[in-house]
C-alpha cells in the first residue's frame, strides 16, 4: 500500500504529514508542484532518510518528477496497516 500526501505549498508540513503515514503504509510519497518540489530536493538526503518519497507533479503537461521513490517495506504498525485495507475495501 503506497500513501500520497499532496501539498500545494507547505512541503516540511507534507513531509511530517508522509513520514507520520509509514505507520500503516509499506511506502509514502509527499507530491509537490514542481516549483515547490525543486525548494524540497534541496534536502532530498532527509527524505532519504526517514523514506518519505519526493515527487513533483506538473498539472499542465500531466508529468511525474520523481525525486525519490522509496522501496516499500512492511508498515511497522501491522494493526494501522491492516485496518487501512479493510477501510481500502470498504469493509472497515
């Protein structure tokens, strides 16, 4: 299960907000418009480190910049995770 969380201009509180979804997610990726996403690859070693994803997305040519993707591994929270599916599915 991979997480996004979108911002259109506060990317360290998007970054927070993508960190905090490695609890029930096997990857997350913070989506940035690519002006903002350039600011944030300036500190692309932090996002490598707490493996939160960096993309930049350009509306007008529908193109994807990534700048990290992370490799997803299990979620440490199997409980968080779990009841992602279910609510992914509707069964929640």
């Amino acid at each position: 299960m991979r997480a996004f969380e979108v911002k259109l201009t506060n990317w360290r509180k998007g970054m927070k907000q993508a960190h905090r979804y490695r609890h029930f997610a096997n990857a997350a990726i913070l989506v940035l418009p690519p002006d903002k996403a350039v600011l944030a690859a300036e500190y692309l070693e932090t996002f490598r480190r707490i493996r939160v994803g960096l993309w930049g997305f350009d509306p007008e040519c529908k193109r994807i910049i990534a700048y990290h993707t992370p490799r997803p591994i299990s979620a440490p929270a199997s409980k968080l995770y779990e009841h992602a599916l279910r609510l992914v599915r509707g069964k929640g």
